[in-house]
C-alpha cells in the first residue's frame, strides 16, 4: 500500500488540473470533464483518509460512494443542459452562451 503522503499528493493533483481545467476551458463539455477529474481527486483523498486515518470505519467509502452518485447526476443534467443550448444557440462554447442576459 503507498503511504498516505503519495495518495494525498495524487488526489491534490487531480483536483489542481480540474481547478485548471475549469478556469482555463472554453468548451461547456471540457468544464463538466474538468469538474468529474476535482470530484476524483477528492474521492482519492476520502479513500486515503479512510484507510489511514479511520482504519475501522466505513465512513469514508459511503462519502465516496455519495460523491459518485452526485457526479453522476451532475453528468446526466450538464449534458441534457449542453444538448438543449447546442439546439437553441448552435455552440457550446461558455463564453458566447448568454442566456440569462437580457
């Protein structure tokens, strides 16, 4: 098993190149990539915390296992939401979607 200092660093890595990813993307469907890989690097650090800090507790996995669940969601309605501007607005691009400006 790698030691809790590698699996934080993994799980911090994720989420820095989601936060990345998130400020840097134009593409609505790269944001909602973006915003899978910070829930993943959060997961990662649930796990390790569970197993090293919580060793008999099964609290960090029914975290984790919420998280899925919300991202899952999270999936169905971002893209239900991108296909619905994509046939209203003709792009996906976030910065020419105005929708709620007057």
């Amino acid at each position: 098993m790698p030691p809790l200092t590698h699996l934080l660093a993994l799980g911090g890595m994720l989420f820095s190149l989601g936060v990345f990813g998130v400020l840097t993307r134009r593409n609505a469907i790269g944001i909602l990539m973006a915003i899978e890989l910070m829930l993943n690097g959060v997961n990662i650090n649930l796990i390790a915390f569970a197993r090293y800090v919580w060793a008999n507790s099964a609290l960090g996995q029914v975290f984790v296992i919420f998280i899925i669940t919300v991202a899952a969601v999270e999936a169905a309605v971002g893209l239900a939401l991108i296909i619905s501007i994509f046939r209203t607005r003709g792009t996906v691009n976030a910065d020419e979607v105005d929708l709620l400006k007057w």
